[in-house]
C-alpha cells in the first residue's frame, strides 16, 4: 500500500487599505461695525 503525501495549502494574507484623513477648513468670523 502506498502512503498518499498532503499538500499543505498557503494562506493568503490580506493587505489592509490606508484611510486618508480629510482636513477641516477653518470660516473667518467678520466683525461687526458699530456706527
């Protein structure tokens, strides 16, 4: 009887996406002028 060698199955390894942060704009806060 001949012994049947298994095949070792390789795993794959998932790469992991960046995120990229968005950069928040600051508004101008206008003074009022007092007649």
């Amino acid at each position: 009887k001949k012994k049947k060698k298994k095949k070792k199955k390789k795993k794959k390894k998932k790469k992991k996406k960046k995120k990229k942060k968005k950069k928040k704009k600051k508004k101008k806060k206008k003074k009022k002028k007092k007649k």
